[in-house]
C-alpha cells in the first residue's frame, strides 16, 4: 500500500458509483484552504465534513480548484462554490469556458451516459463569471506559505491543467498522470493505467503531459482515482508503455475496417485483453473479486476514446 499522505492533504472519497473511485483533495494552510477537484454534487457532504474536521469554515475556503472539466471532477463545483462562497473557482482557460455555461458539457455527458446522468451528477448549474478565474500555462497563486504553480496538462483532456503545490512538492494531477488504485499496488509496486476518454484522447500528447510532470521533481503525485503515487520512476515507465500499447491499438482498431457500435466493441474486448495482460504481467490476480470487476468494466470510456481516434486517424 502507498504511504501515507503529507498532513496538510485530505484524500476525500466521492463515493462516484461506488466507494474509492474518485477522490478530491482538501489543502490546508494556516486558516485557509482548497479543494482540488469536487467529485459530483452529491460529493459535497464529504468534503464539507473533510472541512469541519480540518476545523474551517465553508468561508475559509480560498480557492476551488479545477483539473479539468470531465464531470466526476468537476460536477461539484457549482453547488460547492454556493456554499463556499468566498472561494474563487480556478481553472484552465478551456474549463472556464464550460463551467460558466455548462450547456455544452451537459449535452456531450448526456451522449455518453444516456438517463444515468441525473443519478450520476444531478443539476449542473453554471458558475457566475465573476466567479471564475483563468489561469494560463505557468501562472501562479500564493495561499499561506505555499505557492500553487498551475501547468496545462493535455492528453487527457484538452481542458485540463494541474497544480504543483510547494507545501508539500506534490503534483495533483487529476486524470493526467493516469490512474493508480491503492488496492492494486503489489509488494511497493503500484499499478498505473490511463483512461483514454473521447474526444481529446492523444497518446503522444499523453506522455508529454506525464514527461512534464515528472520533469517538475516533485516527489509525490495525487491522482483523481486514486491516491497518492510515491514510485515515480515506476509509474513514468508504466505511463509510458501502457500510452505506448493504446497507440498501437488504435493503430489496429483502424485497420480493422469497422465501424460504430463494431468498432466500440473491438476497442471494448482489445482493451480488457491488453488490461487483463498486464494485470498478470503485475502479479495481480485478475480473478480477485474488486481487481475482476475494475479490469472488467471501467473501460467504457477508453473503448470510447479509442474508437473515436481510430476514427480520427483513418481521415
Ligand atoms: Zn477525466
């Protein structure tokens, strides 16, 4: 299992579809705090009480900070930011966008999840403009003693950046250093994948995104889902080949010729064999019962992902 994590962070679970897919992070300094990421609407019992038990207040909350805006993320920020309502919501310039008129986003989510969408995010209102703040590639924000320092991180999403945080030289990466499940580390090792999620997906820009948050020297990584990644130089080689292995099954996926729903179940069964592979490659018994059901059926979105740049790259 992964160390524990520095004491100004709160690892708070969202409880998204079921407990310890989806993490937001609580950062205390001094009388001030911020969240990295929200979870959904329905998260927000959690963090508050993350909040209580750090001994603030809703109106001690400085900062909302957004990884991007893929609704298991950020699907909480608008009614968080209701609550916290001195906080200021800080996001990637294409974030913004969406988070003061999530009508778009809305739609896209909708697409994907069909009527699961109100039992998964419930209302998502926007957030007022003034209530927004852009932040570019490299800008940064003092809170207490720490400096947050916010990078754009593509590869994932387009709409994504993360923070590096000098309190405790840590990235929160979000979704752009893959994901790492603490019940899937094996003997010190963690066990690193990548969703793949429609319609930004880019393996290459992937690993430019992974090169550059290894690049940064910080010593520690939080992810969305979910946790802490100390072994970085582990988990670069995983990233990499793993971003490696579903560039070449979109390679494959292409080639094959298929279309639609064909092409999304092609992508569905290539990417369960590629993830069974390496789970046996890790030592990790795919017939455990929680390993079982991960490997077996959390790829809905990378199928996706997949399918759509295979589409992509045939022109
Ligand atoms: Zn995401």
């Amino acid at each position: 299992m992964p160390e524990a994590d520095p004491e100004s962070i709160t690892k708070i679970d969202g409880h998204y579809m079921y407990e310890g897919k989806a993490a937001a992070y609580l950062i205390v300094d001094g009388e001030e705090a911020a969240f990295v990421d929200t979870v959904t609407r329905f998260s927000q019992p959690a963090l508050l009480r993350a909040l209580e038990a750090a001994g603030l207040t809703p109106e001690q909350v400085r900062y909302i900070i957004v990884t991007h805006v893929h609704l298991d993320h950020s699907g909480g920020a608008p009614a968080l930011a209701e609550v916290c309502k001195n906080a200021t919501v800080l996001a990637q310039p294409r974030a913004g966008r969406h988070l003061v008129d999530p009508t778009r986003l809305i739609a896209g989510v909708r697409g994907v999840y069909g009527d699961r969408f109100d039992e998964l995010y419930g209302v998502i209102d926007p957030i007022p403009k003034d209530r927004v703040e852009i932040l570019e590639d490299g800008e940064f924000r003092e809170m207490g003693n720490r400096t947050f320092t916010f990078f754009d991180a593509p590869g994932h999403a387009r709409h994504h950046f993360v923070i590096q945080d000098s309190g405790t030289n840590s990235v929160f990466a979000g979704d752009a250093f893959g994901t790492c499940f603490p019940q899937h580390y094996q003997a010190e090792r963690p066990f690193l994948n990548y969703v793949c999620a429609p319609p930004d997906f880019d393996p290459a820009v992937a690993k430019k995104t992974v090169q550059r948050i290894i690049d940064t020297g910080v010593e520690r990584v939080f992810v969305a889902h979910f946790g802490i990644v100390n072994e970085l130089a582990e988990a670069h080689e995983q990233l990499f080949t793993t971003l490696d292995e579903y560039d070449a099954l979109v390679n494959q996926a292409a080639a094959t010729g298929l279309e639609g729903e064909k092409l999304y179940d092609y992508c569905g069964d290539a990417t369960t064999q590629l993830v069974n592979k390496r789970l046996t490659e890790a030592d990790l018994d795919s017939s455990d019962e929680t390993i079982h059901f991960w490997a077996n059926t959390e790829h809905m979105i990378t199928s996706k992902g997949l399918a759509f740049l295979a589409e992509k790259r045939r022109g």
